[in-house]
C-alpha cells in the first residue's frame, strides 16, 4: 500500500494511491482509518511531507564505499565501526518532493546530496531482538541527506552542516510493501546519473539497528530511521535538480537554489 500526505482544495489529508488517484482517507495509518468517497488525481494535488516525525532518527557510516572514500579524500586509512552507531536530525530541516534546498548565502560550494533509504516506524517499540524488530516498521519512504562539508567538519553538533532549514527532503510518499534485496538507490543531478548502489548493502541493517536502538530508547508510531548512503557524492549547486529514485518505493526530487 502506498500512502501519501497531500493537500488538495485547502485541505490536508492522508490517501492511498492507487494509480493515478489519491483516494482521501479519515483518520492516518498509525491509527484507525477508512477510505472515503473522496478522491482527486495525483498530478493535481500538493504533495506534503509524507510523515512529521515525533523523533528524526540518522544513521552514519553505515555504507562500506561510502566510508572508504570518505576516508581516502582526507589522506586517512578507513575506520568502519564495529557498532550501529545513530544520530538525530532536526524538523525544521525537513522539506516535500519537489519543494526547494535553499543554500543559505554562507554557504560554501560544498554542498553534497546524500540518497538515503528511509525507515517508517508503525508500532511502539522497546526491547525487540534482532528477530522480531521488523514488526515494528510501517513502511519507507526516501531522503536526500543534504550537507554542507565544511560546516559538518567545523561544527562538532552538525547543527549547521546537516540541520539547516530546507536540507531534509524526504518522500514523496509511504511504501508499505518492498523487497529490500531487490532494491537500488540511484541519484540523478540534472537527469543525469550521478551515483548508484545496492539498497541494501549496509553494514549494520536495519533488524540490527532497531534491535540496538530499543535496548535503550522507545519508538513510536511516526518515527524515522535514515539509513545512511553509499558512494562518493559530487557538489549540489543553484539551478540543479537532484532526484532520489529507489524503484519499489518512488522518486524524490528537488530543485537547488542559492540565497542571493
């Protein structure tokens, strides 16, 4: 089931998209729902933020090339964790599909896209093993992790370099039903391809993590868990469109500008 956030005539809404429509929905999927009658084509509604979460929850270095390259630039041998290791994220960063990445003035040309699998959590959760910890996902959606290096590398909280207002997209939508295995993440800048790799192919997956995290925190309905990204990105400048696409789930895009 694919579940969008959108607001069409004025009024915000969940749906489930079937097709080309959005059937409009009472109630939200974390809780009590029912179709209604209502319903409106997908291209003719504003797509919003598919999940406001109640903790924003990011993994880093959880990708091996990712790591190494990272490593190599800065003249360094690569140190891959032997533990999940997760961050957290600010709200006000997060942006929808197709709403801008504003480059505050500042900002140097160090600017890189992060693709991200992006993990929806559907049940409260404490203390889930490794075998049980998938019972608590809903579904996935995508995130473009937006960074500013020099920021990230000055700063010691990232508040800047990963937080600032717009750097956060993430949609355009919730996939319940995927085949993680299956799965690629490919970015494209300008429609042209930019970085490809294996969805999956993490260090720590996602069983492991949410196993590691309930040892010591709660999730709740709404949460999300970014997975972290693979591969060396290039820099996002002004006028550039960056398009996350993980077949199975759908394709997040975002335009760039610099403030003047």
């Amino acid at each position: 089931m694919r579940w969008l956030k959108y607001t069409a005539d004025g009024q915000t809404s969940w749906g489930i998209i079937e097709g080309d429509n959005v059937i409009a929905v009472s109630g939200d999927p974390f809780g009590e729902w029912q179709r209604t009658t209502r319903s409106h084509r997908l291209a003719d509604v504003k797509i919003e933020i598919p999940v406001m979460p109640r903790t924003f929850y990011c993994v880093g270095l959880n990708y091996l090339k990712h790591l190494t390259e990272a490593a190599n630039k800065r003249g360094e041998v690569p140190n891959v964790p032997d533990r999940p290791e997760i961050g957290y994220r600010a709200q006000n960063a997060l942006i929808a599909h197709d709403e801008d990445v504003v480059i505050p003035a500042t900002a140097t040309e160090k600017i890189h896209y992060e693709g991200e699998l992006v993990v929806v959590i559907g049940k409260k959760a404490k203390h889930l093993s490794e075998r049980e910890a998938m019972s608590c996902v809903f579904g996935y959606t995508i995130g473009n992790d937006v960074s500013e290096r020099t920021w990230q590398r000055g700063d010691r909280t990232f508040w800047r370099g990963k937080n600032t207002d717009t750097f956060k997209p993430m949609g355009p939508w919730i996939e319940t039903d995927v085949d993680l295995d299956r799965m690629e993440t490919v970015v494209r800048v300008n429609g042209k391809e930019d970085l490809r790799f294996k969805t999956n192919d993490m260090i720590f997956g996602i069983a492991h993590y949410i196993a590691e995290m309930t040892k010591y925190l709660t999730l709740y309905p709404g949460d999300v868990i970014w997975m972290g990204t693979d591969g060396a990105p290039e820099n996002m400048k002004h006028g550039d469109v960056v398009e996350v696409d993980i077949p199975g789930i759908g394709v997040l895009s975002n335009p760039v500008v610099r403030e003047s």
